[in-house]
C-alpha cells in the first residue's frame, strides 16, 4: 500500500515533472502567440548605403512620384491610424520605411482601389524590399483584414452589378486611399531621412 | 571469416560504381559542344513606370530558330517566383510584362525536348536596348554658318527608368564610299559646322543611342531612319576673307603710320599740346637776368619815349594821386631811388603794395621801342625803415625791376598786369602832388613786366 502510494506520487504529483512537463510543452507556444506581428528587424551596414542610394534615384524615386500622383485625393483628414501607431520614422529609419513597405504590400492585393494603384502598389514595395536586403515580411495569414483597416476585401455579388457602387464601399474606398495616401508620404520622407543621414557619415 | 568476405565484396562493390561514375567524364566534355552551339543573347526594353517592358532573346545561331528549342524565363516577376516560356517569333523569342523585376536576377534556360542544354542569368537592367531616336530634324543657320540636329527619344519623358543617354550621330556624303563619321553627344541636338562639309554637296545622317550614366547598361539601340540634306555653295566666305584681309592689313599700316608720326612730332608739337610746362619762376628769372634782346629797349631814357605822353610824377606825396595808382613804397635806398629817378623824401608811411596773383596769360611784349602797346608794371619792394636800417639792400636792375635780395620782406610779385605810372626823374620837387593828369594817362606808355617774361 505504501509502496503504490509512493510511486504514484512519483509518477504524477512530483513538483519537478510538472515544471518539466510545462516547459518544454507550455511557453514556447505561449511566446510563439506572444510575439508581435511586424517585419524582423534588419540593420544595413554603412558601406551598402551608396549602393541604396543609387537603387532608390534609379528605381524608387520616380515611382513614389508616380504614386503620389496618383492619390491626389483632397479629402483627406490628418487623422492618426492605427497601422502607424507605435511606430515613427525617429529611431530607426530602416524598421519604418520595412514596416510601412509590408503594410502597402498587402494592400495590393484589397480590390477596393483600382488597378493601375495597386500595380504601383506592388512595384512600390516589390524594388524596395529588393534594395534593403536582408528585410522581409512577416506572413502573417488571416489578418489581412485588420492589417488593411478600411482596405478590406469586398466580396463579388453575384447580384450587384459590378458598376455600381454603395455608399458606405465608396466611404470605405476613399478612406482606403487616404490611408495609402498618408503611408506613401510617411515612408518617401523617411526614405528622404534614411537618405540624408548616409549622405552626411 | 564470412565478415571478412563481405567486407571485401562490399568494399570492390564500391569500387566499381564510383568507376562508372568517373566515366561520364566524356560525356561532359560532349555536352560542353552542345553547349556552345545554343548560345543566344537577351536584351530588354524598358518603358515608363506602369508599362510593358519587353524582353528579347535569340540564338547567335540564326539555323537554331527551327529546331524545337524553347527559352524558359525564371525569377524574372515581382510576384512568387514563377517560370514563364518566352513566346517563339520568327527570328527570336519574346516576352512582354509590366510586372518585370527590376532588382532580382532572372534566369534563361534553353530546353531542348525535356534537358536543359544551356542557360544564363542576367539582371533585366544590365541588358538594355534603348529605342531608336526618332523625329531627327535639320536646319541650316546662315549667321552661323552651320547646321543644327534635333531629334527626339522615348528615354526623355519624365516617368522613363532609362533617362541618361549617349547618342552616336553618323554622317558621310551621299554617294561616296567614305566612312561614316562619327559625333559623340549626350543631348537630343548636335552642331555640324559648315567649313567642315563639302559644299553644294548631300549629306546622310542617322542617329543611334546606348545607355548612359553608371546604374543602366546594355547595347545600343538601332539606327534611325536616314535624313538628307545639301550644303551650299560657299562664294560669300572667299568674299569674306578678301574683304577681312584688306581691313585687317589697312588697319595695321594705319596704325604703324600713326606710331612713326607721333614719335616724330612727339617732342615739338604733341607734349607742348598734352602736357604744357608751367611756368617756373626760377627759370624766368634767369631769363629775364640775362641781356635783353636787341630790339628790345629797356631804357628810361625819356627820349625812348618822345611819342609817348609822359606826365612827371615829382612825387607820391599826394593821396589823392596816389588813388589812381597802386600805392608803391620806394626803398629808401638813394640809389635805387636815382635809378628810378625819384625823389629821395619819401613819406615816412610805406605803403605796401599788396602782392597780386599774377595771371598766366603774358602782355604783348615790346618791340623795337614801341611802347605805346605796351605796359610797364614796376614793383616796388616795400621794406620797413628799420629792417632798412639794419639789413643791407642789394638791388638789382634788372629790366627796370627792382629787385632786393631781402627775402624777409621782399614781396616780389611778377609779372602782374599792374600799370603804374612811370616816375619822372624830377627830384627837385619833393612833396608836389602828383598831377590828377597821371591818373588819366595811367593807361599810356605803360610796359608791363610780363613783356620782359620768357617762356623757357
């Protein structure tokens, strides 16, 4: 009787086990939900920074240009949003402009802004991801929506005409682009900052 | 013992396989051949941003074109990375995306049936071909003598990736065998001078470009399409030259014609002119020291004066007759008095005669002993009686001058156009009044010391 009790006890109730038992099997999920869902943040050396330079005159500049062109929308209010809060171009230029970048690249793919803008959308952070090397995109899957804020994914009716247009998804289009309209400005001044900052070491 | 059999049946089991391995060794040097038989170029046409860019490859071997060979594209897309067959044309293989990679290296593989028999990467902005320049435009300048190129490209609008060039412009007369000259510029428009050209001759141009600055690369584009044009004849600039060398060489003679005649005239003529002397009273003293002239008299004789009206002044005691003149003060000097032929009482009062700026200007002098024209100014050096006293006066005549080597008090002032009356050597009236007549002939029978001035 005693010697079953004992082993029992050894078996199940022994302090050490369950803290075995939980390490190795309960936090790292805990921490892998835990972790924050951004890009990874990636450093550039000095000596690569005229090589970025010359990428970003050559195949971003224009581009931007072309994309602020594009979303000359003057309705737009100078309200914060919530993909850009918590994050600022004063710390660390590179972990903006990767975090801005990633967020525009998901926006490619929303169907509520029209196709010529999602292509420089897609030009956009396809040549700048290229040039910071070394910087990626987290996937994240199921969270597009809550990633685009008002760039959602407007599901065909078959019933609805596709001309027409309601209210509320023409309200939800213009903030979309307001939306993009604030991150492009953001990330081309950060670009200019990162930019200048290299040129003056 | 059975361990040991296996061991060895094990070991040459290896042996042999990794024999068959090595001897694909000659197979590899045959792929090789082949492999040099497939080789193709690729070159890639950028647009403006949002548009289609192409991509063109082709055997270096035309006869490959009709075999069953096909050119697989991979990594060339911004999306996942995805292979895409490049479209078969007659003479090459094409594709055309707006969703090329500018940053990635992209990958071509030949493929034959199902092996691969060559391939190559590239990055699509080290292999481009700009377009062919087009519009090309010329207009001749006639001020200029020259002719002006225009032309346009695609590469000039604001949104091209590719916007730096360089432009080859090829020119050779028409129908001539000659070779093709060649004119390096970086902007849509050249300068071809005419002297350069063969007159009334016709010319043939065409323009090509290549990818300027350091970050595009790749080939150079086609030509243009061919442009005439005819030079004119050139009588106008023999003309010219005839017309410039007659012009140049008059203005040359002219100018050392000019240089001989002022070095000649340089002295007498030119500096009197330009730079006149001034007049140096030294110098004129020096003159006037020496002998008068000949037919210049300087006598008080008064038969020198027989023409002239000559009214005594026996004495300056008189103020009113002393108003018509400038008041002189006589030295009290008895011989210099005699020589003046004036009275020797003279009123205690010295009066001074102030010392006048003389002008630059010369009084016409006397000639020949005709003094009606002529004025005689007189300074009379005022001295105090008692510097009289006590320093010793040493005159000089000099001219009907008198002149005291007493620099302390001597106000020696000449020539100044002053005309005094002559004192008559009357010494036996001393104290008369000077006639009121003097003052109306003040104007006759003067001589003025600037007659005796000299200009050196």
């Amino acid at each position: 009787m005693l010697q079953t009790v004992w082993i029992k006890r050894t078996a199940s109730n022994h302090p050490v086990t369950k803290v075995f038992f939980r390490s190795i099997f309960g936090i790292p999920p805990l921490i892998l939900v835990l972790l924050p869902v951004t890009s990874s943040d990636c450093e550039i050396e000095e000596k690569n920074k005229t090589i970025i330079m010359k990428d970003y005159i050559h195949l971003l500049h224009e581009g931007i240009e072309i994309l602020e062109k594009a979303i000359n929308f003057a309705n737009c209010s100078s309200k914060e949003y919530s993909s850009l809060k918590n994050h600022t171009c004063d710390d660390k230029e590179v972990t903006f402009i990767v975090h801005v970048t990633c967020k525009l690249k998901q926006l490619v793919k929303a169907n509520n802004i029209p196709e010529n803008l999602s292509h420089s959308l897609e030009v956009y952070s396809h040549h700048a991801l290229g040039i910071l090397k070394g910087c990626k995109c987290d996937e994240v899957n199921g969270t597009e929506k809550k990633a685009g804020g008002p760039c959602f994914f407007v599901e065909n009716d078959p019933n609805k005409n596709p001309g027409e247009k309601s209210a509320k998804e023409q309200k939800k289009e213009r903030k979309c682009k307001c939306l993009i309209k604030k991150m492009v400005s953001d990330v081309k001044n950060c670009w200019r900052k990162f930019l200048m900052t290299s040129n003056g070491d | 013992m059975t361990v040991l059999s296996t061991t060895i049946g094990i070991i040459f089991f290896l042996l042999h396989s990794s024999s068959g391995e090595s001897g694909c060794g000659k197979d590899d040097g045959f792929e090789d051949e082949e492999q040099d038989d497939y080789e193709f170029t690729c070159y890639s046409q950028l647009q403006g941003h949002g548009q289609e860019h192409t991509l063109t490859c082709y055997f270096n071997n035309l006869t490959l074109h009709s075999n069953d060979l096909e050119l697989k594209l991979c990594g060339a897309f911004m999306s996942e990375p995805q292979c895409e067959m490049m479209i078969k044309r007659e003479n090459d293989y094409f594709m055309k995306s707006r969703s090329f990679s500018l940053i990635n290296t992209c990958e071509i593989n030949v493929i034959l049936g199902r092996s691969k028999v060559n391939y190559k990467s590239f990055k699509i902005t080290k292999i481009v071909k700009p377009e062919a320049p087009f519009d090309l435009n010329i207009t001749y300048r006639k001020a200029a003598n020259d002719f002006v190129l225009t032309f346009s490209t695609t590469h000039s609008w604001n949104d091209h990736y590719v916007k730096e060039l360089i432009h080859d412009i090829a020119y050779h007369q028409e129908k001539s065998q000659s070779d093709w000259t060649h004119i390096r510029s970086s902007y849509p428009h050249i300068t071809l001078l005419e002297r350069k050209l063969q007159p009334n001759s016709t010319y043939e141009v065409k323009i090509r470009s290549f990818p300027g600055g350091e970050y595009f690369s790749g080939y150079w584009s086609d030509w243009s399409p061919t442009v005439y044009f005819r030079t004119p004849l050139r009588p106008k600039a023999e003309e010219l030259d005839f017309v410039m060398l007659f012009i140049i060489t008059l203005s040359f003679s002219s100018g050392i014609l000019g240089i001989v005649v002022i070095c000649l005239l340089w002295e007498k003529r030119i500096k009197p002119v330009l730079w006149p002397n001034l007049p140096d009273h030294k110098t004129t003293l020096e003159q006037l020291c020496r002998k008068p002239q000949k037919n210049f008299s300087n006598s008080f004789n008064p038969e020198c004066f027989l023409d002239d009206k000559i009214h005594k002044v026996d004495g300056i005691q008189s103020k009113e007759e002393v108003e018509g003149f400038l008041q002189v003060s006589l030295p009290q000097d008895i011989n210099a008095a005699e020589k003046f032929g004036l009275s020797p009482d003279w009123p205690s009062e010295n009066n001074i005669i102030p010392p006048v700026a003389f002008g630059g200007n010369s009084p016409p002098t006397c000639l020949d002993g005709n003094f009606n024209t002529c004025d005689l100014s007189v300074l009379m050096a005022s001295k105090s009686p008692n510097q009289q006293e006590n320093s010793k006066n040493e005159a000089h005549s000099c001219g009907g001058l008198l002149l005291s080597s007493d620099s302390r008090n001597s106000a020696l002032v000449f020539p100044f156009p002053l005309k005094l009356g002559v004192l008559s050597p009357n010494p036996t009236a001393p104290g008369q009044p000077i006639n009121a007549d003097l003052r109306l002939s003040q104007e006759e029978a003067y001589v003025t010391m600037s007659s005796f001035y000299q200009n050196k």
